[in-house]
C-alpha cells in the first residue's frame, strides 16, 4: 500500500469525520428551544481559564467534569492527578493501573481516536499531545481542546507538570513529585554506600535489533533521579544522542557489540510484538540472545542480574514512574 493511498484514506476519513461533527452540532442547536443557548454560546459564556498549549490558547472551562483523554500518557497523568476520565485511548500500556480504569470508555486507538466515539461521551475538555495537531480543529468543534508538546520521553516531568496547569491541578502535582521524590531518598538510604558502585544496563529487545536506553529516556531519568549510573556505553545526554544516534532515548546495537549491554545489573524488556501470524518475534529474539555465548559472557548474565521487566520501563508518565521505583526496591535491595 502507498504513501499517496494512505495519505488519501485518512483524508476521507477526516473528512467523513468532519461532516459527521458538523451535522452533530447543527442538530444540537436545532433542539435548543425558548431561550437556550447554541452550544458556541455556551461553551463563550461558561466561566473559564486560557491555557496556551502546542497548538495555540485555549479557554479551558474552570469546572470541567467530563474530560477524555487522546493517549496513554495523557490517561496516566490525569490518573496520577486524581483526574477520572469519562473516556480515553485505552492501550495494552494501560494494564499497570488497569484497576484504576474502572467506568471509563475507550475511545479508539493511540493516533486513530473515534471521534464519534468522543462526540458520543459529550465531553468538556479534551486533552493530548501535539502529534494529533492534524485533527486538533475537529477536536475543537466537540469541545475545548489541549494538545501539549511532548518532544521525547524523558521529558515527562515537563509534561506532568504542563498537564497540571491545563488540569488546574497544580497543587496535587507538586505533591505527587513531592512523594516521587521521597520514595527516590529512601531508596538511596536503603542502598547507602553500594548505590555509587552500581552501574545500570537498559536493554529493549526487539524482533529484528536490541536497543540500549540513554541517560535521558523515561527510564534513564528516574535511574539518575534514583541516584544510579550507567555504563559508559550508554552515558549520552539527549543532545549527544541526536549527534551520534540520530535518536535522543536510545542505540542501536548488532549482538557483536553485544558487550554494550553488560553492567553490574541489566533490565531488560520486549514489548511483546507480534508478527502477521500471531507468534511474539522480539520474545524468540530474546530467547536467541540468551543462548548467544556472547551474552553468556556478560557479567550481569554471569552474576544471574538480569531481570526481565514490564514495558512501563518505556513509559511517560507518573505511575510507571513510581512502577520503576518499585522493580528498583525489588531487584536492587530486597534481592540483595
């Protein structure tokens, strides 16, 4: 299938989307009688506060209740603000705080939302990220919309706190990195004089390649919040990562260079992707690299301080955050 073919699919799409809104909202004005307002009105005269974002200012409404979220991290921040959505983009990156999602609507896939989906749930606020900026105007037309920058993952403290200030939750966010924090301290008290010594190895395995994770991906950020170091291997800043890498997060490694991965302790993942048959290709490329005697030379392989970790490692948000800090009291001290 083309570019051009794609191209021309989601512009239909859009556009089917676009008309479907618009008759929406004719509807709704034509069933306002005796001196209701049409809903333009309404949403100008509800008391409300502007808020600039990515994709411009918006009047955010002071007493929302029925907000939708465009994508996990969205989802997750609001979540950890104490924010309930009435509907988002509900993906297999939401089963850490699955229990948390109880009554909320799915509204579509992360990049693909079902706009009659969202028009259905009559939201008051929608909230995103500027990726979606493309659909941002027919977002707008079903109800106040934010879509905050989020240049990469670990950024995520920026975009919590950008979520906070859209949300009016500025004050339960200055707690909840307050607590963050406290869990980081008695984490390094716990470790006392064996966090210096430890250095960190961040490894994702994919079907066809393995990744390391950089000083400044989601994960790397708690890890130095955490106090930990990293292997020089993979020691790079984001800026230093775009120059050498082309990639702020992460490298690509060829399992000759497999050595790259070693350190005193070594988390690795897979997200767990399938191919057209159904069979999970980066699980049978993990399983090929743990029989590669390469691997087997690796000290953490040798020490047995490889653990396998859940894919919230690649997150962006608060609660896989503090799920990191978790599998760090886990591996790192209460199996030590």
């Amino acid at each position: 299938m083309n570019d051009s073919y794609i191209k021309f699919k989601r512009l239909t799409r859009c556009w089917r989307l676009a008309i479907a809104i618009f008759c929406t909202l004719l509807l709704t004005v034509a069933c306002h009688h005796g001196g209701s307002l049409p809903v333009n009105e309404q949403i100008t005269n509800t008391a409300c506060r502007d808020v600039k974002h990515a994709v411009g200012i918006t009047c955010v409404p002071e007493k929302f209740e029925r907000l939708v979220t465009l994508d996990n991290a969205s989802l997750e921040n609001a979540i950890a603000l104490g924010v309930k959505p009435i509907g988002a983009v509900i993906s297999e990156f939401s089963s850490y705080f699955q229990d948390q999602l109880i009554g909320v609507n799915n509204i579509g896939k992360s990049g693909e939302p079902n706009l009659e989906s969202i028009l259905g749930i009559k939201p008051d606020l929608i909230l995103g990220f500027a990726y979606q900026q493309s659909l941002y105007s027919l977002f707008s037309q079903i109800a106040p919309t934010v879509l905050l920058g989020f240049p990469h993952s670990g950024t995520w403290k920026e975009v919590f706190n950008n979520t906070s200030v859209a949300l009016n939750k500025e004050k339960t966010a200055q707690e909840v990195i307050e607590s963050y924090y406290r869990r980081l301290e008695d984490f390094k008290q716990q470790m006392g004089k064996d966090l210096s010594k430890i250095k960190v190895s961040v490894v994702r395995v994919y079907p066809d390649k393995i990744n390391l994770y950089l000083l400044d991906s989601f994960c790397g950020t708690v890890l130095q919040d955490a106090g930990l170091s990293r292997p020089e291997s993979q020691n790079y800043t984001a800026s230093e990562s775009v120059k050498l890498f082309g990639n702020p997060i992460q490298m690509s490694i060829g399992k000759e260079l497999i050595e790259k991965a070693d350190g005193d302790v070594i988390f690795i993942w897979t997200n767990e992707e399938s191919d057209a048959k159904g069979n999970l290709t980066a699980q049978r490329n993990l399983e090929n690299l743990k029989s590669n005697p390469l691997w087997q030379n690796l000290k953490a392989v040798q020490e047995n301080k490889v653990y396998l970790v859940p894919r919230y490692w690649i997150g962006s948000g608060m609660l896989a955050a503090n799920a990191i800090i978790d599998d760090l009291f886990k591996y790192l001290i209460n199996q030590s």
